[in-house]
C-alpha cells in the first residue's frame, strides 16, 4: 500500500482530476482522497477531457446537477423496490426512463456532449442505465475491471453521478490509476488469469489510487477496463450513484452486465437522438414506433 506521504494527484494535462484532502477515513493510507475535479467548462476546451480519460482512465466533474435534479433521482430509488437477498449491502436497479429521468440524462449530456463526442464519437450508444446503492455494513468489493481488456472492441465509459455528498467512510469507488493503460495491462500480464478479470494485486498495491468522495451533483467518468472497487461503507448513511454507460463504434466488450431494459436496446439509443430517449417504451420488445430519431448539434 501507498504510504499517506506519497500519495499522488492525479493531473492530465492542465486538469487537476483529484486533489489531495486530510482525511480521517479509512482509505487515506492508500488512497489520494478526492476533494476537487474539473468544471464542465475545463474538461470541455481542447478536448482536455478526452485527454483525461486517455491517461487516467477516470475523470471527475464538479457540479454537473444541482441539488433539486439530484433529489428527483433519489426519489426513484425510494420508488423501486431492491430485490436483496440476506446480507446483500451492494446493488443495482434499473431505471425506467419516464421524462424526469430524460430531463437529468439531457442536462448532463447538454454540459458533457463535446467530450463524449471527442471520446466516443458522434453515435455513441447507451447501454447501461441504473442506481448503484451501497449500504452500510457493505464489504470492500474485489478489485477488477467491468470489461475485459482486449484489442478491437469498442470504449465503454461509465458517468456515475453523485446523488448525495459521497464522503470517505460511505464506500467511495477506490480506482487505480492508468490501469486501462497497455503498459499497465503488460507489467499485470503474468499476473492475469485466462478469463483476464483477475486482480493485479502486486501491481495494484503498488500503484497510484484515488477515493472518489464526491460532492452531490458531481460525476465521475470510468474506462470500464480502469481496475475499481467499491470501498467498505462503514457509515450510516447509504450511497446512491445514478449512472449510465455509453460505447463508442466497435464490438461490444465482453464482462460488462449491460443493465438495460430490453426496449432501450431495441431502439438504439445514441448521443445522436438523446433528447428523445424517453420516448421510447421499455415494455415493447421491439421499441416504441414513435421514437424519433434527433440530429444533435454542437454544444
């Protein structure tokens, strides 16, 4: 592990993704505990964003929703109810895009469509919608990636929104720092099992890793090859992420769950036609003939 005085903020190019915060949480010998990211307006110029991603393999983007749309999402979860088995602390629901949820999805896309666009492409496609809920008495979760690293699939990014302020002991996401990377995949190669979804954990132990403690309304992008776990919520309080993942051209990684109603996928939804994703019923298994499709400009 990290001792407390190495800890390392990660920067790309001119952003400063996380910066070091004291911390009496359990992650502060091991983790840099996260205390600011990027504005919308910095990650959008230049394509600093695209170039964050490029090298961390994560991104965090301060201030995306206010408080008002954050608790419209929290309200959905106090709508659906979870299908836990006994001791189960950490789990996802799905979401059913009615027009609230569309207004949220439109706002962060509106702030972060220029970066999307530069690092997944104009016909970026959603695959994944839910609420990630992590309850207290939740276990640290094992270290890994949400897909498997190979050459010739398509990115898959993850915008996990904070739906309250996310601190230190209720289970923030724990990342590793450019582990989506060639050169980190290589030095992990004798370390990784056939299936290539085992833990580096030589490697991991050794390597720079960031907590993300959010602020309600702030987002945190992830490569899904980034390594990542779910850090031990030893609070009182539940944490509640909503996220949605999108893909740029190419075929579709393999590990991911794709958390997505059957109609969504039907309909294809992509950055091109965002502004009508509601309209599309999940209940019909071919998708709503009424979608139409909409051509977004820049923003």
């Amino acid at each position: 592990m990290l001792a407390a005085s190495l800890l390392l903020t990660a920067v790309l190019g001119s952003l400063k993704i996380w910066e070091d915060e004291a911390s009496s949480g359990v992650d502060k010998k091991e983790f840099t505990i996260s205390s600011a990211g990027a504005s919308v307006a910095e990650v959008n110029k230049d394509m600093q964003g695209k170039r964050s991603m490029d090298k961390n393999g994560m991104l965090r983007v301060d201030g995306v929703l206010d408080k008002k749309e954050c608790e419209t999402m929290l309200g959905k979860v106090e709508e659906i109810k979870p299908r836990q088995t006994k001791g189960n602390h950490h789990y996802n629901l799905p979401v059913v895009m009615d027009e609230a949820v569309q207004k949220i999805c439109v706002t962060i896309i509106d702030k972060l469509y220029r970066t999307i666009k530069d690092t997944l492409g104009p016909d970026a496609l959603l695959v994944a919608m839910g609420i990630m809920v992590n309850d207290p008495g939740a276990k640290y979760q094992k270290w890994h990636a949400d897909t498997i690293p190979e050459k010739d699939v398509a990115k898959l990014y993850t915008y996990f929104v904070a739906l309250e302020d996310v601190e230190d002991l209720m289970g923030p996401t724990g990342l590793v720092t450019g582990s989506h990377k060639g050169e980190w995949l290589s030095q992990c190669e004798k370390e990784i099992t056939a299936a290539k979804r085992a833990p580096c954990s030589k490697l991991i132990d050794s390597s720079a890793k960031v907590s993300a403690t959010l602020s309600q309304g702030d987002i945190l992008i992830m490569d899904s090859t980034t390594q990542h776990r779910a850090n031990a919520n030893l609070s009182k309080k539940r944490r509640r992420l909503f996220y949605f993942s999108l893909t740029g051209p190419g075929r579709l990684p393999d590990g991911s769950t794709y958390t997505l109603h059957k109609g969504y996928k039907s309909a294809k939804l992509t950055l091109r036609n965002y502004r009508n994703w509601h309209k599309t019923d999940p209940a019909l298994p071919n998708g709503n003939k009424r979608f139409v499709g909409y051509e977004s400009g820049e923003m």
